[in-house]
C-alpha cells in the first residue's frame, strides 16, 4: 500500500510540475510578443513605423489632399485601316 501511494504521490507531483512549466511558458511567451510587438509595430519611432511613415509621406502629397499619388496615362490615338 505504501507503495502505490508512493508512486501516486510522484505522479501527481510530476503533473504539477507540467502544469507550472507550461503555464510560465504560456506567460513568457505572451509578454515576449507584446514586447515585440511594441518594439516593431505599435510604437511610432519603431522599425514597421518608419516604414509606414515614409509611405505616408509618400502618398500624402500637396495635391489638393488627396490620399494616394495619382497618375494620368494618356490614350494612344486610334489607327484606322
């Protein structure tokens, strides 16, 4: 009997063990993201931001306000045979 109690003991110790090393993961790994996600994303100055920016700058130019860059393609005259 001291036996199998032994064993269960070990088991139930064991599963613990699991449940607090993948419950720190999960917690590492939710804070690692939302730290990088701030540093790359979500902060002006970060590296996706200065891409966005510059895009910005790009298409929000001094015509009349508009919001992209537009072209004018002028037609090819017509042939006639």
């Amino acid at each position: 009997m001291k036996r199998l109690l032994s064993l269960l003991n070990q088991t139930g110790q064991t599963a613990v063990e699991y449940l607090l090393v993948t419950a720190v993961s999960i917690t590492l790994g939710i804070t690692f993201t939302k730290k990088v996600s701030g540093i790359l994303v979500d902060n002006p100055n970060s590296f996706i931001g200065g891409y966005i920016r510059r895009y910005d700058q790009l298409l929000n130019n001094d015509r009349g306000g508009r919001p992209y860059k537009t072209f004018q393609v002028q037609r090819a005259a017509s042939r006639r045979r």
